[in-house]
C-alpha cells in the first residue's frame, strides 16, 4: 500500500466520505476506508495534520468546500510524505557539509604548504646569517 501513498497527492471526498476526485483514476467512488485512510472519517474542520500511514510520517492538510447554492459539502484533503518534503533540503544540506569540508581541507593543505615555503626560507635566511 505504501506505492499508493507516494503517488496519490490530492483527493477530494463527499460528506459521506466518498472519493469524488483524485489525482488517481483507480481510488474514485471508493470510501476512504477501501483506501487505508479510515482515521480521515473522524477528521472534522481544515488546516495541516499529521498522520501516519504503514508506519511512515505524513503532512495532511483538509479544508472544507461548501459550494453556492449546494446543502453539500466537500473535503480537499492533500497528503504530502514528510520524506518528499525534507529530502532536496537535505541534499542541499548534505551538499554544502561536503563543500565545507572539501573546503577546510584545502586550507590546510595550503596553509600547511605555505608554512613550510616561509619556515624554509626563514631557515635558509638564519644559516646565512651566522
């Protein structure tokens, strides 16, 4: 069931909680429980919520629909994966950790070389002095 849940983004339900729209042609018609989203049912109001689906952490945000000249009401509800939310930053993350690194290791390689060049000459000066 996971493969679904990285797939399907938007769904929008009915008041009897019955999938009318989705971005997934073969979630439509089926209530929510057929698609292992039974705790939605319970989920009254809008705004972000955090769930959890085959053991792994999902951002939810619900919002209410009440069309013009309409007694029904519809729920939008976009389900987000946490891991398709953080992962570019950590690649950004893990990305400039390298480039710090990469750069660190650079200066003192050169800080080091420059060192040596300075003391050999410093040296050099010193023995022809005395």
């Amino acid at each position: 069931m996971t493969t679904v849940w990285r797939e399907l983004r938007t769904i929008i339900v009915d008041e009897n909680d019955n999938i009318v729209a989705s971005n997934r042609a073969g979630t439509l018609g089926k209530p929510l429980h057929e698609i292992n989203l039974k705790p939605l049912s319970t989920l009254v109001g809008h705004g972000p919520a955090d769930i959890t689906i085959d053991g792994q952490s999902f951002k939810m945000l619900i919002d209410d629909w009440h069309p013009e000249g309409s007694l029904n009401s519809l729920r939008i509800i976009s389900i987000f994966s946490v891991e398709s939310i953080v992962s570019e930053p950590n690649r950004i993350i893990s990305l400039a950790y390298s480039v710090i690194i990469s750069s660190l290791i650079l200066a003192i390689i050169l800080i080091y070389y420059f060192s040596r060049l300075l003391t050999g000459h410093m040296l050099h000066l010193s023995k022809l002095s005395f």
